[in-house]
C-alpha cells in the first residue's frame, strides 16, 4: 500500500484518547453487563467487561502525553493476520478483504499484527524479544520514531479497550463461542498492555536508538 495513488481514509485514534469517548465506552459496558443471561460464561463475561472498565477508569488522564505530529502515518490493511493470506508452494501469493484499509499511525498494525502472528502470544502475553525482532525486520522498510513506541501498546490498548467484539457477536448468537473466546484474548490483552505498558516502552526504546 506504500504507493498507492488513491489516498486512504485517514483514522484518527487521537479520539480514542478522549475523557468523552472512554467515559462512553464506560456507560457502554455498563449497559452491556445488565444484559447478559444466565449461561457457563456469564460470571467470566461480567468479570471481562468490569475489568476493561476499571482500566478504562484507571487510563483516564494517566497515559504518557503523545505529540501527535512526530507519530509515523502508513496506508495499513486494517485487519491484517494469518486468515488474510493465501499461500503457494509456501509464500504469500495473495492478502485479502482490504475494507478497512486506510491511513493511520504504524504501531497500531504493528503491535495487532504481532499479537496475531505470534503463537507465544496467544495467551495474551507478549513476548518482547519476538516483538523487538519484528521491528527490526520492519525497519528494514520503515523508520519509527521514540514518538511511535511512546505510543504504541497504548493505542493498541485503547483501540481494544473502546472494543466489544466478541461479546456483543455471542449474546446475539450464543452458539458462536469462538467469537467470545476471541473476545476474552482481547481482554487478556488489555490486561497485559495495561500492567506492561511502560516496560513495553523502555525495552522497545532502548533497542531502537542502538539502530
């Protein structure tokens, strides 16, 4: 998407950084717990949804302030993972469903690429030396900034956190249980990003000026 001649919707996640917009998605969640029903999730949907509003309440106004204007814009396929690719004779032919490409800062597909790519991510935890590897891979394309990593598992995080997916998709179709157990990694990654962020931010950035 480096050069492509039609220019991309540009995103603008310093929104989701509002006090308004976390405060709606607090009132969100609220409203969300009171509907859910009696089932073998319910206890664990409730603690997930309490937990993303106790970060959400605890982020409000403690996040690293971010100067927007030294962050590194990208055209970014939005929704980029292993179920977008199609393979031949063991390498990416193809990427698909291109919806919800658009322009916005790089670290956010960097870090949600990641979490998806890695196996030792999988539960929820990332693995800082595979990270730190994968953005040294990426420089060979593209330069961050301190500015970029400052920013990164905060954006993720808020980007997640503003987020029902998977819980909204199996209270309105209850037997789709991998959607709600996608819902509860995510969760799992809040609660990650959340505890790690500022170490997240140290190690990444210690590594990125010996570039």
């Amino acid at each position: 998407l480096e050069d492509l001649k039609h220019p991309l919707p540009v995103e603008d996640p310093s929104k989701w950084f509002s006090p308004v917009t976390i405060e709606q998605s607090i009132t969100k969640y609220e409203e969300l717990i009171k509907s859910i029903p009696e089932s073998k999730y319910q206890t664990k949907i409730i603690k997930d949804l309490r937990d993303k509003i106790k970060i959400l309440r605890d982020i409000n106004g403690n996040i690293p302030q971010i100067d927007w204007s030294k962050i590194t814009y990208k055209n970014t396929h939005g929704d980029y993972n292993a179920l977008q690719l199609m393979y031949k004779e063991g390498k990416i032919k193809a990427v698909l469903d291109f919806a919800t490409a658009c322009n916005m800062p790089i670290v956010w597909e960097i870090s949600r690429s990641y979490s998806l790519c890695d196996k030792e991510a999988m539960n929820g935890n990332f693995n800082l030396n595979n990270l730190n590897q994968y953005i040294k891979t990426l420089n060979n394309y593209i330069s961050l900034t301190t500015e970029d990593i400052k920013c990164m598992p905060y954006l993720y995080l808020l980007q997640l956190l503003h987020s029902t997916y998977g819980y909204k998709q199996y209270l309105r179709d209850p037997q789709n249980e991998e959607l709600l157990f996608f819902g509860f990694y995510r969760t799992k990654l809040c609660r990650y990003l959340w505890e790690n962020a500022e170490k997240m931010v140290r190690v990444l950035s210690k590594d990125l000026k010996k570039r």
